[in-house]
C-alpha cells in the first residue's frame, strides 16, 4: 500500500473503511448511499456514492485487486488529479448506464460497487501498455491487455444481454468501459500525462 501512488492508495483505503465500518456496525446511511433506480429513492449524490460500497468481502477484493493492478500503473502516467477526475468520470458513466437499463427493464433494485470505475481503468490500461501482457483467472492463457479487455468487454455484454448471471450490474461495467473510452478519446489532444493516446 505505502508504494501505490497516492490517489489510488487513498481510493483502496476508503473503500476499505467504509466497508469494515459497516461490517462492525458503525450506522452508516447505506439505504441512502447506494444507486437506487429513478424514482422516490434516488438521490444525486448516489451516482458517485455507490461506488464505495460493497455487497461482500468478494465484491470488495475482486475490486480492490482490480484497482490496484491497473489504477497505479495508469495513475502513474496520468498523475493524481487527472486521474481523480477519470475514476470519478468512470464510476458515474457506469452509474448512467445503470440507471437507463433500470429504467427500460422495470428494475426496482439498488446498484453497488467500485466495478464501473474499475472496468474504466481497464480501457485505461490497454490504451496507454498496449502491449503489456495479462493472465486472467479463466482462460489462463497469457494475452495483450487490449484482447482482454475487448474479450473481457465481450463477455459482459453478453451476459447483460442474456441475464444468465443474476444480481450482477453487467450494463453498469460497459458503461463505465464505455465512459472512460469516450473521456480518453475526446480529451484535449497534446500531452497526456507524458503519452499520447490515439
């Protein structure tokens, strides 16, 4: 932790302490604080406040993991405020996302969970190492960031699409993918933090 770059180390940590204080039973506002669908429920400050909540443990670390494999790396080249402003850019493009298929599906249930922004990292990622080299879990076979990410990408949309896997915001991680693609793309053209991105 003490040698991540400091945005990404204080976004694990945050995430962390609001997790444990939940789980110790610290009264926390959550029924307030998660993404709930339009209607009397939501509130604005939920399309950015879900992101530091966590369904369980899993949820938690698959995140976190998630974050601190690709955030640092690509915080490094952006620097800490340009990188602050994407994350945030990522979680709320998955939060719209989110919002919209709740409302053409007729879906009552809140949203939760730092997925968004993380899937937001991983364009990230791909765009600025594209030839890094990643071994996911399931395949593992070694590939180049930008086919697992595209793979990766693939695979959430069609489980979005077919609803196999219940419970799981498939259309809140494509559109945080989605989000920091665009946010890359139309930024201003020239340095971007040391890279340019094409």
């Amino acid at each position: 932790m003490l040698g991540l770059p400091p945005v990404t180390q204080t976004l694990i940590l945050i995430n962390l302490a609001v997790f444990f204080a939940a789980t110790l039973g610290i009264r926390l506002p959550l029924d307030a604080l998660v993404l709930w669908p339009l209607g009397p429920d939501f509130r604005p400050w939920q399309l950015l406040s879900y992101g530091f909540l966590h369904g369980d443990f899993s949820h938690l670390l698959f995140n976190m993991f998630g974050l601190y494999m690709f955030g640092a790396d690509v915080e490094q080249v952006w620097g800490p405020k340009r990188f602050l402003n994407y994350s945030l850019i990522c979680v709320l493009s998955a939060a719209l996302s989110q919002l919209a298929v709740a409302l053409l599906m007729g879906s009552g249930s809140p949203t939760l969970g730092a997925s968004g922004g993380v899937f937001g990292l991983l364009i990230a990622f791909a765009l600025l190492f594209p030839n890094r080299v990643i071994v996911p879990l399931i395949p593992p076979i070694p590939m180049r960031a930008p086919i697992f990410v595209a793979l990766y990408g693939g695979v959430e949309l069609f489980l979005g699409v077919t609803g196999t896997q219940a419970g799981v915001a498939h259309f809140a991680h494509l559109g945080g993918l989605a989000g920091g693609y665009c946010f890359i793309k139309f930024w201003p053209r020239g340095r971007s933090g040391g890279r340019r991105l094409r």
